[in-house]
C-alpha cells in the first residue's frame, strides 16, 4: 500500500509558489485587518496581555505553514518546536493562530477546567468537502447539531449493550482472518513447520473495513488476494476513498489559513481540495446506494415487524421522517455523514494499532513469548481464544497499553478552537484561537514515563497498572479526552484485543528476514499515524490441525 494517493506525491514542493501567489489574493484582507486593529480601541488592552510565545521561522501571511510540510510528520515537527520553545508556544497557519500543548499541566486544563471554552471544531476544509458540509459529527462545530449527534452515537451506535449485541461480528471476522491465514500457509506449504510470508497489514486493514462496514449497513466483501486489491468494486473503491480521506484529513491546507472560508474555492494550488471534493464523491456514490437499499428494504416490508440488523437501520429508525431536518441537515445526509464518521474513525485507526502491535512484538521476541505463554495458561491450545476471557490475560492487555502510548491512533488531537477568551498556563487566548494537543509528546513525556522511548509493557502492570483508555488521566489519553474525546473507544479496543490474542494464540510469527532483522518502525504521514512501510509477517500454525478445521 502507498503511503500517499499517487496524485499527492510531488504537490509538497509547490509550497512557496502557493503562497506567493496566495499572498497576492489576500493582500488586500491584510491591509483592512490592519486598519481595523488601528481603529479599535478595545484591541490596546488585549495587546497588553501575555500571549504564548511565538515559534521562530513565521513569515509574513502564510506564517509557519511552511515548516509543516514535506515529509516529516506533523507531530514530529511540532516536537521538535516544543524542545526549544517549551510545552506552550504558538504558530500562525495563515490568518490563524494555533496554540500547541505537549504537557500533561497544560493539557488537563485544556481538556478539564476549561474543556467547554474548546470544544468547537473550526469550519476546515476536510468537514466542508469530505464531511458532508460538518454534518460529520466529529468535525461538527459545538452546538445543538453535535450535542444530538453525540448522545445518539453514544447511546444507540456505541452503548455497552449494542456493541454486545455486535459480538458476533466481530468474532466470525477475525475467526475468518485466522481461517484464510491457515489456508494461506496449507496452500503454499505442506509442512505445516514451515513459515510463509503474508501481507498482515492490508490483511488487518480489511478485516477491520469489514467489520465495521457489516456493522453500518450489513455489507462484507471477500479477502481474497485478487479482491484485497480490485478498486473497482463497492468495497474497493471504498476503502481507497476512506484511505485517501484518512490522509487529506491529516494535511493542513492552504485554504484553511485564509479568512474567509468563501475563498478556499479559489485557492488551491496544492490540489487538496479538488482531491476532497472527488473523493468525497467516490464515498458519497456508495453511502447513497447503500442507504437506497436499506430504505427500499423497509417499503418492501411496509406493515409488517422489521429487525434493525445494522447501524443504517438504527439511523433510519431515529430520523423516520424522510423530510426531516437535523439542524438544518438534510436526514439522508445525516446518515450518510454519520456512517461516514464512523468508518473513518473505526477502520484505519484500528488496522494500524493492530500493525503497530505486531511490529513491536516481532522487534521484541520475548514480550511475544510471554504473551503466548499467557494465552497458553489462561485459554490452552485446546479452544480458542473468546472475549471473555480477556479479564484474564492482563499481560496481553499491557501490550495493546503500551502500544497506544508509544502510537496513538491520533498523535495529535483533532483541532478545537476557542468559544469565548480564555486563559492557559497563563497566557491570553483570544477567541477563535485554535488548538493542537500534541499526544504523541504527551505520552513519552520523562517525568512520567521512565525510559519514554522503549516498549515496556510491564510498565502497565506496575507503576502505571491502574491507567486506562477512558482519558481521566492525562498522561495517558489514546483516544484523547473531554466532550471530543473518541465516542468508539471501546468498540476499537474490542477489535485490538480479539485479534491480537486469536493471532499470537494460532501463530507463531516472525520477520521476513532470514537474519531475523528488526521491522522498520518509521512512520508515515496522516491524521491516524500510519505505519510508513506496509508489515509483511512470516507465520506457521501452533495449535492442532484439528482446532483450525473447526473454523
């Protein structure tokens, strides 16, 4: 898999051009801002007040978009910053200021005393184009619309008792998984003591596409080799368009940094925004067909007892009155956006907490060891590994810990921007001030963390053992924390879980090198902190011939 679409290879190298030429577009906004500033009285005592230092290498207009580029990853970038400007310091994205947060002081009163102050979303490019105009929830602004959409994800997507009511889906996917592997190694190899080489990363990412997707609207598509790669069918096109969305979600765009959102149509010199707006059509064209079908369905059935088998049924059941506007928001594009939401959040995310996982444990032989050791103790080699039996193996649950300390499924916070004035860490926070916590810093942050760098798992089951994914302490929040923390946390940590253990439970696994050279760990750039290099994995079957067969 490319890390980048291939129509994005090369745009990063047309940063100065852009700018000058966007220079001359805004110039004129320049000099009325400016001469309004001069006119405002009120503005003489907001000058006076400390603000957050400023990094060094802004320029004029664009500011510091030009250090956020190439190929670096944002959240390196912004690292690197804070090691010489300290854990609060600003930048200028254009016409915005941003303020960046990497300590965990900071960023409790960013996400608990003063939560509500940044819990709007500022209107982006990425929720306009791709997000069904903010009808995304997650992108939405702080408000009614969000509020509702919230509680219904919270309360009837994403309860306890519906995801318990989904168990089934998730165990027959990754039993699948574990299937076609088998049948993979039989099929290349009769010696089952023999190793075959598999593509583990494309293989997670449709395990967990097909999970949700059969959990949105009853769909499954087929994981052979031929169908993992074919674009051209419902699924593939789908997962192209959601990993391209994935990446353009994570970029900053040049339109973003201009004042008025009306001009972003006219600036796009990067190709970002006509990349949104086609592939949020390829998504748009799937969503409305499956949303056609599941609506055809219930007239078909009209009068009679209908199950609602999936999340579109749920929706449509909510917003029954196909004239209805949610604030505003047509109610197909309500679902559509709300399925959308949840296949960008709930499919890559997981595929590559699953891939980090794996690269760790292959670099670490005898973390992987003691893991199956303890599958072995808890579940035996006589039956496979079952949700319920994840209390039990808390070594496995240190491991899936440390892996989201060391890679986030967002190394970065989704950006939230100031309601009103406020304070941080001292500093004066004008409104429409935008934030970035920096949780990748946050996690490996030495006064917490001893040896920040290294996979220790055992550190779980020691100093830190009563941390948890929930976000109430802030030295740990994978998922982030406060009103815009991730809805489907415990939804991805079921999917982790089950498949790590069914994995290392049924395999045993290592590098592809004969030398037993380490996996490459470099990271690759997007909003969900991707595995630069796709994970190829050598496996053989642990268990009996017989349990596979059962399957």
């Amino acid at each position: 898999m490319d890390l980048l679409p291939p129509s994005y290879s090369v745009v990063e190298s047309k940063w100065a051009l852009s700018y000058v030429l966007v220079a001359i577009i805004v110039s004129s906004v320049l000099f009325i801002e400016k001469q309004r500033r001069r006119s405002s009285s009120d503005n003489d005592d907001e000058l006076k007040k400390e603000k957050a230092p400023e990094a060094k290498g802004g320029l004029p207009l664009i500011g510091h978009l030009h250090l956020l580029g190439g190929p670096v990853p944002v959240f390196r970038t912004l690292s690197s910053m804070a090691e010489s400007h300290g854990p609060i310091f600003s930048l200028r994205l254009g016409f915005h200021t941003t303020l960046i947060v990497s300590s965990r002081e900071l960023a409790r009163e960013c996400l608990t005393t003063i939560d509500k102050v940044f819990a709007s979303r500022p209107n982006i490019a990425a929720g306009r184009y791709m997000g069904y105009n903010n009808a995304f929830f997650a992108l939405a602004p702080y408000g009614e619309y969000w509020r509702e959409m919230r509680k219904i994800a919270t309360l009837e997507l994403l309860s306890s008792h519906r995801l318990q009511q989904l168990k089934h889906v998730r165990d027959s996917e990754i039993l699948c998984l574990v299937k076609d592997l088998f049948s993979t190694h039989r099929h290349k190899l009769r010696n089952l003591s023999d190793m075959v080489e598999v593509p583990m990363s494309q293989l997670l990412e449709h395990l967990t596409f097909n999970i949700i997707v059969r959990i949105i609207a009853g769909k499954r598509f087929s994981g052979d080799e031929k169908d993992l790669s074919d674009e051209e069918n419902e699924g593939g096109i789908l997962k192209r368009a959601v990993r391209e969305a994935t990446y353009l979600s994570g970029v900053f765009v040049e339109a973003d940094g201009l004042p008025l959102t009306s001009m972003s149509k006219w600036v796009d010199f990067q190709g970002h925004v006509r990349a949104m707006k086609k592939t949020a059509m390829d998504i748009d064209s799937v969503l409305h067909e499956w949303l056609h079908q599941h609506l055809l369905k219930r007239t078909n059935h009209a009068g009679e007892d209908f199950s609602e088998t999936d999340f579109m049924d749920i929706l449509i059941s909510t917003f029954s009155d196909p004239d209805e506007r949610i604030c505003g928001h047509p109610r197909d594009v309500v679902i559509k956006a709300t399925a959308l939401t949840l296949i960008l959040t709930g499919t890559g995310s997981t595929a590559i907490t699953l891939t980090w996982a794996l690269s760790l444990l292959l670099n670490h032989p005898r973390v992987l060891k003691k893991a199956q050791d303890e599958l072995d103790s808890n579940v035996g080699t006589h039956k496979w590994v079952q949700e319920s039996d994840m209390k039990q193996l808390q070594y496995l649950q240190a491991i899936i810990k440390e892996t989201l300390r060391l890679y986030p499924p967002a190394p970065l916070t989704g950006i939230r921007e100031a309601m009103e004035d406020c304070f941080v860490g001292g500093y004066y926070v004008p409104k429409g001030t935008r934030l970035l916590i920096n949780i990748w810093k946050l996690h490996r942050d030495p006064q917490v963390w001893t040896n920040p760098d290294e996979f220790v798992p055992e550190r779980f089951m020691e100093d830190h053992k009563d941390l948890d994914f929930k976000g109430q302490n802030i030295e740990y929040i994978p998922f982030s924390s406060g009103r815009r923390s991730c809805p489907a946390a415990n939804f991805g940590i079921q999917v982790v879980s089950l498949t790590l253990a069914r994995l290392l439970q049924g395999f045993d696994l290592s590098t592809t090198t004969k030398d037993g050279v380490a996996v490459e760990m470099s990271e690759g750039l997007g909003v969900a902190l991707p595995k630069l290099n796709p994970l190829r994995v050598m496996i053989k079957p642990r268990l009996s011939f017989e349990l596979y067969q059962q399957l």
